[in-house]
C-alpha cells in the first residue's frame, strides 16, 4: 500500500515546478529592470552631455539654431521622462512577481513540512507494528520452550 506521505509527493513536485517557474519569472523581470535602468541612465548621461555642449556654445549660437537645439533638449527629457517611467512600471512588476514567488515559496515549504511530518507518524506506526510483532514473536518463543 502507497503511504499518503509518498502520494502527496507529486503535489509538492507540482508545488516546486510552480515555484521554479514564478522564480524565473522574477528573474526575467529583474534583468528587464536592470536593462531598462541601465537605459534610463544613458538617456541621462546624453542628457547632460548634450546640456554642457549647448552651454558651451550658447554665445555662438544662431537663434534658429538655439530653438533647433531647444527643441531636441525637450524631446530628450521627453524620452528621459518615457524611460522613467518604464522603469517604475518594471520595478512595480518586480515587487509583484516577489511576491508571487514568495507565495510559491512559502506554499512549497508547507507541502514539504507537511510530508516530513506524516513521514514520521508513518514512520512511528511501522516501528511499533514492527515491536509488537517482535514482542508476540518474543512471547511465542518463550512459549514454546
């Protein structure tokens, strides 16, 4: 007869591959965090460079190319301020799916502690099936001499 305690072992399998797979989920997430940062701060750097190149020749500027440049100074903030807010949209996504594998995780651990914990109650019904079986086969020996 199969224990219960080895028939809940494909729920906790289930449970791992759910966890595994909320895992690389948040892992996927995080990269997407990073290279999406990492984008923000080139945008912001181009930003600045551009800014103290424009500072650098304010006086020798032409008016129609001063608005040229002031044009595409608000299109990069334009492009900053997108890539910012991307990046908050992929930070809340990633506290998100945290979460979710945290959930996954702490399910997980239950399974797992709620097997090891049958294990040894049927684990501690065979060993005493296992004495009394000993002590009756004892009694019978002694009997029989």
């Amino acid at each position: 007869m199969v224990q219960r305690s080895q028939r809940l072992g494909i729920v906790l399998t289930l449970a791992e591959r759910e966890e595994q797979a909320a895992g690389l989920q948040l892992q996927q997430a995080r990269q997407s965090l990073s290279r999406e940062q990492q984008q923000l701060e080139q945008l912001q750097q181009y930003n600045r460079d551009y800014l103290a190149r424009i500072n650098g020749q304010h006086s020798g500027l032409r008016g129609e190319d001063f608005i040229s440049y002031r044009q595409f100074l608000q299109q990069l903030q334009q492009a900053e301020q997108a890539q910012a807010n991307t990046v908050q949209r992929w930070q809340r996504q990633l506290q998100h799916l945290t979460g979710a594998w945290q959930q996954k995780y702490r399910r997980r651990q239950r399974i797992a502690d709620w097997i090891a914990r049958l294990r040894a109650g049927e684990e501690l019904v065979l060993d005493r099936r296992e004495q009394r079986l000993l002590d009756e086969l004892a009694a019978r020996a002694k009997g029989d001499w």
